[in-house]
C-alpha cells in the first residue's frame, strides 16, 4: 500500500460512502413518492410501477459486470464513469415530463448504479490493511445500512414540502462530491486488456436475473402461478441459472471463475448476506402500511418514528469497528441475530394501540442488531479470499443482499395478503347470533346488523383485526427465517491473526 493511499485514507472514505450512500438511498427513496409521481404523469398503479421495476432489474443484470469491466478497463475509471452516468440520470429522472421518460431514465439510473456499491467496498478493503478491514466495513455499512432506513422519511420530507422531483435532484451533491474525491485521490488498478469477456455466461446470468427480479416485481399484482407472465418469468429464471451454472464449470475461462466459492467463509457469506437481504428491506415494506393503514400515523410521523433504527445501525457499526481485531467476529455476528430474533418477536407482539416509544425502541434494538450482522460478516467474508477475486467477489455480495431484499419483500406481501384472507374467514365464523361480545356491542349501538352501512362497519372491523394478525404472523414468519440462520456461524473460520 503506497504512502499516498495511507495519507489520503480518510479523503478515500468519504468519497466512497458518498457513493454508496447516494445509491442505497435510491434503493427505498423513490418508493414514498410514487404517488405523487403517478398524479403527476397519469399513470395507472401498474403502470407507475415500472419506475422502481426499471431500476431493480438493471441494477440486478448489470451489477456482475462490475469484475469484469474493472479488470478490462479500470477501477478508477469505472467508479468515476459509473458517479457521473448515476449523478446525470438522476437529474434527468427529475426533469422527466412523461412516463417513458422516467422509466428509461430510471434503466440508466440503475445500470450505472449496480457498481457503486461493489466498486465503494472493494475500494476500502484494498485501501485498508487487512487488520483494519472490520473498521472499514463498519464505515462503508453505515452507508449501505442507513441509507434504506433514512430513504423513507427524507423522500417523505422533500415530496411534502418541495416536489417529487426532488428525491432525484438531491443526487447532484453527493455525486460531484463523490466525483472529486475519486479523481483526486483513488488510485487507479493494473489493466488486463487480455482478458476474455464470457457473453454466452454473461448472457445466461442476465436473463436468469431480470426475470427473476421482473416475477418477484410483478408476481403480486399478476397473482403469481395463475398468469402466463411469472410462469414464462419463472421458466427463464431457473433455465438461465442452469446453463449459467453449467457454464462457468465446463468453460475455460468462464464469466465468473467458479474457485472463487472454493473459499468457505466467501460461500457462506453469500448465503449469509442473502439472509441478512430478506430481513432488511422486508422489515421496512412491512411497517410504513402498518402505522399509516392501521395505526393511523401520517407519512412524516411514521419517518420520524423509523428514523432510530438507523441510529440503533450506526450505534453498532461504530462499537464493531472499535472492536475490530479484538473479538472474534463470529460472537458479533451471532450477538446481532439474537437481538434481531429478540426485536422481531418483540413485533409479533405489537397492536394498533402500540406506543410511539415500544416502536423506536423495538426499532433500535433491530438496527443494534442488524448493525452487529452486516458489518463483521463484511470482513469476515473476505478475510480468508484471495485479493485478485475482490471486485468480482464484491459484486458478487452486493448481488445476493439485493436478490435476498427482493425475495424478502414479495415473500412477506404475498404472505401478507393470504394470512389476510384466512384470518378473515376464520374471524367471519365468530359472527353469529351466540356471540355474547357482538350481542353486547349491538345492545350498545356499536353496530347495526339491520343495516348495509351497520353490516359494512361490521366487515371493516373483521378485515382491520384480520390484516393486523396477518402483519403479526409475516413477523413471526421473518423471526424463524432468521433463527434459521443461527446454525451458519458455526461453519465460518475465524480470521486469520494478525502478525506482531
């Protein structure tokens, strides 16, 4: 590492946690003004869609790209293309007048986004001694973190008080500080010119991954398995994975080499952050229509009030990175699954009359928890990897935290919407002439079973208690996926010790 690097390491940071910042918050900030957005354009709520959509499935195809193009072409040079083309889209996404506009600016927005995030990490595990890796990642999460937490209410607050247009014109100054710093101060990597681009593998992973992405995306609104869409979808996803798959181990110089997953802690890490992708962004899905829908709390409330579970995050990734070389991050990881199960069962427990203080503290205790994850397994995933695999194997990482994400948020809404309906018809049962509670409200006035508008309240009623019971059960449902992942820990190694 040159004296340059090590001078210049905290000018490098900043840089890079611009950039990842800028993008995660991407990832969640748009989605509070899609209703402004479809007012604004006359769009159908399919139609609106295809502004998240476009952007997940080009982030997702091309974010594998990322080894490859670094080694062809440079890592500087691909970081700082990749800040501009991301800053500029984002500007032209908020001068967008129509539809197809936005849409194709979002396309671009998300393939020069899918490298910042690999590219960012990458970037601070080689500017870092290995030793100070875990101290570096707790930096770099706290961008990859906060930024789906913060997305929500800072997306809120500009649409409320300035325009939707906004939640893309904010870009421009993380990017041309982003910008700068690069320039200024990354080094840029050796250049392979001779390395072979695999098209047919690139190709094959590209279509397994946009119809993966484009079924979960639309799976909900098509009802799944009863539309020839998601099934054709579902089809390609799985016959691209499995000549993809087949490829890389029969080609000679494949796409992605398959000795990457060779190493342990790398492989387990990926199933571990697919884990991790489920729980983060799914969490966040499920809550604002909880507080808006059933508890009543207007947009900037249910901001505000989500808020501490990024403090929660940050307050965990600045103690890990403290304790980076001093605890084996094994215990870390395994502290923070324990009080991630622990704030998710505490959420099986919520009502509608749940207090503004049980939800900031049950949400610090999962940001606590999901901070003692995300940033030790960072490190310890690539502690033991071979360094010439580090921008593939951080796309790689980057990739499976995004899928992970996208199967979480349809699992949990799909199970949303059938625990909805089974609740409702087994409540329905309790309506009869034998319920002494319902006799008793019907007594008080309570409702008028006489009456369309009486048996209407009744119903309202049903589906209110059915839909909290159903969120209830989607939480359980998340805090067994992540005790499910308890047993992983203890096939990681511990990381090598440093030398005196």
């Amino acid at each position: 590492m040159s004296n340059a690097a090590v001078e210049h390491r905290g000018f490098i940071t900043l840089s890079v946690m611009l950039t990842t910042i800028m993008q995660a918050l991407d990832t969640t900030i748009a989605n509070v003004a899609l209703p402004h957005m479809q007012g604004s354009m006359g769009a159908t709520q399919d139609q609106i869609s295809w502004v998240l959509t476009s952007y997940i499935v080009a982030a997702a195809i091309w974010m594998p790209l990322t080894g490859i193009l670094t080694v062809r072409l440079g890592r500087k040079r691909i970081f700082s293309w990749s800040v501009v083309g991301f800053t500029v889209t984002s500007m032209l996404c908020g001068a967008a007048q129509n539809l197809e506009q936005i849409v194709l600016f979002r396309l671009m927005q998300g393939i020069f986004g899918a490298s910042l995030v690999p590219l960012s990490q990458s970037v601070l595990l080689d500017t870092y001694p290995k030793e100070q890796h875990g101290s570096a990642m707790a930096m770099w999460g706290v961008g990859v973190m906060i930024g789906p937490v913060l997305g929500p209410s800072l997306g809120g607050w500009l649409t409320e008080y300035y325009s939707w247009r906004w939640v893309f014109y904010i870009n421009l100054p993380f990017g041309l500080l982003a910008w700068f710093g690069l320039m200024a101060y990354v080094k840029e990597t050796p250049i392979d010119s001779t390395r072979r681009f695999d098209l047919f593998g690139f190709l094959m992973l590209s279509i397994a991954i946009g119809a993966l992405q484009m079924m979960l995306d639309r799976g909900e609104s098509l009802d799944w398995f009863h539309s020839p869409e998601v099934i054709l979808e579902a089809i390609l996803a799985g016959a691209g994975f499995y000549l993809f798959i087949a490829h890389i181990f029969t080609s000679e110089k494949p796409f992605i080499d398959p000795l990457i997953f060779a190493d342990r802690n790398f492989s387990i890490g990926l199933i571990f952050i697919f884990i991790i992708g489920i729980i983060l962004l799914a969490t966040m899905a499920l809550l604002p229509p909880f507080m808006q829908g059933l508890m009543g709390y207007p947009v900037l409330d249910v901001g505000n009030l989500l808020a501490p579970r990024g403090i929660g995050t940050m307050a965990a990734m600045i103690t890990v990175g403290k304790l980076s070389g001093k605890v084996d991050p094994r215990k870390e990881i395994f502290l923070g699954l324990v009080l991630t199960v622990f704030s998710l069962w505490q959420m099986t427990h919520y009502t509608v009359d749940a207090t503004p203080f049980e939800i900031v503290s049950v949400g610090m205790i999962q940001g606590l928890g999901l901070g003692f994850i995300f940033v030790p397994l960072s490190a310890i995933s690539f502690a033991t990897l071979n360094p010439k695999y580090r921008n593939e194997a951080t796309s790689l990482f980057s990739l499976l935290r995004n899928i992970g994400s996208s199967i979480g948020i349809s699992i949990v809404i799909t199970y949303l919407a059938q625990r909805t309906q089974i609740n409702h018809a087994i409540f329905s049962e309790y309506i009869t002439p034998f319920n002494l509670a319902l006799n008793e409200a019907i007594q008080q006035g309570v409702f008028n079973l006489k009456t369309p508008q009486g048996l209407t309240a009744l119903n309202n009623q049903v589906n209110a208690q059915a839909l909290t019971l159903a969120y209830l059960q989607d939480f359980r449902l998340m805090m067994w996926v992540t005790m499910a992942a308890i047993p992983l820990i203890f096939f990681l190694k511990a990381p090598p010790k440093k030398k005196a």
